[in-house]
C-alpha cells in the first residue's frame, strides 16, 4: 500500500479500532527528514488509546495523508503514536469505511 509517496509494508487493518494510527519512526521515514515531518503534524484534543495489552498510549497530534489501495486514492487522517510498534500503521474502522470494504477473517473448517 501507498501512504503519500512511500510504499510501506506493516499495515495490520484492525475493525476493532475506532482510529487510524500512524507511529512516529514510520512517520519519519516517510518524508525526507524528520523536521519536514513534524511540520505536516497538526494539533488536535488529546486522545487516549488502549493497545492490545491494554496499555494506555496518548495522542496529541495528528496528520493528514492519501492512502493509495488499488484503485482508490483516499485522504485518511491518522492519530501520530510516539510509542515503539512492530508495525508502521494501524487503519481501523475510519478507513475501512471510507473504502466501503467489507473485512472478513478466514476461518479453517474443522471435521
């Protein structure tokens, strides 16, 4: 998938989240440094976000980006994580919907 102009792999699409997320070490790869990147990010009320493991992360900022699947070029604004996470984003139900997907997960029949 493409996020503005940076094909970036580690994207767990998650329909139990009610925001996307972006984390700060993907944000900063994305743009040619991290100075330009912090210019694109854009204060909001704070948000507090609960992991998996139910740790408490907050959010303070957020930034705005096209999001290019497939076809579809779609502006997808993320809340900005200055947390450590295995993956670069998180896109949750804001995007799915936007997209007009239907997630499923695949199930194995057992006999």
């Amino acid at each position: 998938m493409h996020i503005s102009c940076c094909r970036m792999s580690k994207i767990l699409v998650d329909g139990g989240r009610n925001v996307n997320i972006l984390y700060e070490h993907a944000l900063d790869r994305m743009e040619d440094t991290p100075e330009l990147a912090r210019k694109r990010i854009l204060p909001q009320t704070q948000s507090l976000l609960y992991g998996f493991d139910e740790s408490e992360a907050r959010s303070s900022r957020t930034v705005t980006y096209f999001i290019r699947a497939d076809l579809y070029n779609v502006v997808t604004e993320f809340c900005v994580l200055y947390v450590e996470y295995s993956n670069n984003t998180i896109l949750g139900r804001p995007w799915i919907h936007m997209m007009g997907a239907l997630p499923s997960t695949h199930h194995q029949l057992l006999n």
